[in-house]
C-alpha cells in the first residue's frame, strides 16, 4: 500500500471510532463505573452489576473482567502533572493537568488505546474538572465496538434501578410533606 492511503485509512478509521463515541463510552465504563467497583464490594455491594462482578478484578490502575466468553482489560495510565498559575480578577487562579492514556484489550489483543487530558481549575467557587478525550493512537474494530456500550447501559440501568428503589421510601415521605 502507498503511505498516502495507508495514511487516509487510519484516518477513517479514528474517524470511525471517533463517531462511534466509544471514547467517551469506555471512558465512563472505566472511570465512572468499574473503577470503582473493589470500594462498592466492600461499601455498597448491591450496586454491583451482578453480569460482571462476578468476574472483575482490579489492580493499581487497571481493570478486567469477562463479558460473553471474552476478557475485556482497560488499563489507565497517567503522565506528569503539570501545574500553572494564570492571573484573573486580581488573583492567581491554578490549573494542574494530567496527561493519560486509556488502553483496551480483548483476549489479549489491544483494540483501543486513545489519550485524555484531564485538567482542574482552581476558581473563587471552587475547582472545575474536564476530561477531554484526545487523539487515538489505536483502534481496530470489533464485536467490542457494541458489545461495550450496550454493558454500559445496563450497568447504568441496573445501578438506576438500585437507586430509585431506595428512594422510594424518601419519596413518600415528602409526599406527605408536601401534600400530595
């Protein structure tokens, strides 16, 4: 192949991958769900999704577990943190980033890997935190690219369904205090 069109084939590719959201889908499975999930075993067991606690194991700042037959590893790493001051309204105001990298692997294989700069700000209210996906460094399609938005949902569906069950008893007291 001419490195012109190989070139223009990674660049649909990281297109594809980028339409397809599964940055920020693997993103939030990684940081908002399964990272957590050795705190909840111990804190909050019911919150578990029982389709994949039974298989998880976390360590440092990785993740696995099983999904139909497959191994899913999500590996997060972070570079230096740098910090800065800028000045605004009379007053220094701070900035520390973290560069990072998300990595993902099926059966051993890396299918994903893709960079997050991830920054807090220092204002009067308080800080401010964005993470912001940055450019994929790799990506082959697969069964994964549905597979693991589809687990996403249910861990989000089950975790919903925790939550607005223990509120109900929250609920019809305020019912009653509202008249209702």
């Amino acid at each position: 192949m001419e490195p012109d069109v190989i070139r223009a084939e990674i660049e649909r590719r990281k297109k594809r991958a980028m339409d397809l959201k599964i940055r920020e889908v693997l993103w939030s499975l990684y940081h908002s769900h399964l990272s957590h999930y050795e705190t909840l075993i111990q804190e909050d067991p019911e919150l578990l999704c029982p389709e994949v606690c039974e298989s998880i194991k976390i360590s440092d700042k990785s993740v696995e577990f099983s999904l139909r037959q497959s191994i899913y590893r999500i590996v997060y790493t972070e570079g230096p943190k740098v910090r800065r001051e800028a000045p605004g309204r009379g007053e220094l105001f701070g900035e520390s980033i973290v560069p990072a990298m998300l990595d993902l692997s099926v059966d051993d294989q890396r299918v994903l890997k893709f960079e997050i700069r991830r920054s807090t700000r220092y204002l009067d209210d308080g800080p401010a935190w964005n993470d912001d996906m940055g450019d994929i460094t790799w990506f082959i399609e697969g069964l994964w690219v549905q597979e693991l938005p589809e687990l996403l949902k249910r861990i989000m569906a089950h975790e919903k369904s925790v939550r607005d069950r223990r509120s109900i008893p929250k609920l019809e007291a305020m019912k009653k205090r509202f008249g209702l």
